[in-house]
C-alpha cells in the first residue's frame, strides 16, 4: 500500500486557523511499539522497525481565524501567543501518515477548554519558558507544572541555525516532520485534522543539558525509551489549521 502524505491528498481543504510555529525544537524517542499501542487506537507507524514518541518544543504567533479581519487579535490576544510541548507519536490509517498526540502541555489557562471541546487535544497548563540566542545559537528551555516536583529541562549546544535544509527522501526526518495530519482521542472519541505548510527546514543538534522527568511521569509509555535525536528548525509560517472531523472507530 502507498505511504502518502496529507499533503499529496487532493481532497477539499479548509482552513479554519492560520497560524505561525515558531522556534521549533524536536526530541525524538525510540520506544517499543507495543507500549505505545495501549494507548493509542490508531495504527502505530514505524522507521526501521521501531516506535518513536517526540516531544516538539515551540512558540505560536500570530494565531487567527481565517476569513476575519486582522482587528480579531485584539479580542483573541489571549489565544494567539503562547508556548507549547506536545508528546506525541507516529501513527498511519489507510496509507494516510499522521501524528497522535499523547499529551500537551501550554502556558494559556484559557486555551485549554476551547481546545479539548472542539479537536479533543490534551492540553494541560504548564509554566513553559524558552530562550534562544543569537548565531551560533543556544537555547534552553523549561516546563514545570504547579505542586510537581519533576520538570522538564533542556540545554542544546551551540549550533548554527543557517545549516538547516530540507529533509532528505527515506530518512528519519522526513519520517518524523514531514507529517500533515494529526489524531486525537478523548472521551471515547477520535478526531483528525490536517494542516498545511511548506516542507520543513531542519538541522539536527546536540543536548548538553537533560532532564525529562515531567514527561515521564506523564506519559507511562516512555518505559525503557532512549533519546536518539534531536532537530531544530526555525518554524513554519502562516500554517493552515483544518476542521476537526470525527473518525469511526
């Protein structure tokens, strides 16, 4: 059966949010598939044989409805600027590659609800702080969540953010970021959506500085899972955020 990206799906897309995914960093896990499977009901997809869960580190700007006008900031600031960690692994259903989000952590209290109503994303609140420097690049960021003593931390080397190019065809890249569609599953429901943007620009970089006890204590599934990557890309600009729609069981 052909492997094939949203992207290439000629289906009717709609967007209902623009947005901009800023500062991006991806960690990625290599886990045992059968694990990750108890938790998610859809197909686990593999590179090489194995399950991968990753966490995304990264800014949303400039987030909007799409079809009103740009006065809609001022009434939806507290939406359009935040922080975000996503948990999530690598699924396939029917040939279609896509993400499963296992959790989500976000800095805006008001986000949470709207988000789990409508896409059925786990969002929890979190205290996220990032930092980033300028060329040779170093950043560091950090999550920790009120009366929990676990936190995530993160200090990269320093790397050179104009080494970052597209992601070559068959590697684990490609495989990881080159992903238009997304599912989720609450209450007993699952939803997919799909998003659009330009293929991602990456360069892989090199962690000094680890600690990801908060993820582990959230997500069980990282039993026993070894951190083998870690990319950076400078973000994806005015992403298009589809309508969520429901997916029989």
């Amino acid at each position: 059966m052909k492997r094939k990206l949203a992207n290439e799906n000629q289906d009717f897309f709609r967007p209902i949010f623009r947005a901009n995914w800023e500062r991006l960093f991806l960690f990625n896990y290599v886990v045992r598939k059968e694990l990750v499977q108890k938790y998610v009901p859809v197909e686990i997809d593999t590179f090489n044989e194995q399950a991968y869960i990753s966490l995304v580190a990264f800014s949303v700007t400039k987030m909007r409805m799409v079809g009103l006008p740009n006065c809609q900031r001022f009434f939806l600031k507290p939406f359009c600027e935040h922080e975000f960690l996503n948990v999530s692994t690598y699924v396939s259903r029917g040939g279609e590659l896509g993400i499963y989000f296992l959790e989500e952590f976000v800095n805006r209290y008001c986000a949470i609800p709207l988000a789990k109503i409508t896409y059925g994303l786990p969002y929890q609140y979190a205290k996220i702080e990032y930092e980033e420097s300028s060329e040779p690049t170093l950043a560091r960021g950090l999550v920790g969540q009120r009366k929990c003593r676990e936190i995530f931390d993160f200090k990269t080397r320093p790397f050179d953010s104009r080494d970052c190019c597209s992601c070559e065809k068959g590697s684990e890249a490609e495989f990881l970021m080159e992903r238009y569609s997304a599912f989720t599953g609450r209450g007993g429901l699952r939803r997919r959506f799909e998003i659009r943007h330009k293929p991602w620009q990456y360069c892989r970089v090199e962690i000094e500085n680890w600690t990801d006890d908060l993820i582990r204590k959230r997500v069980p599934c990282l039993v026993g899972a070894q951190l083998v990557s870690a990319y950076y890309s400078a973000g994806a600009y005015d992403v298009e955020i589809g309508f969520p729609c429901w997916v029989p069981s």
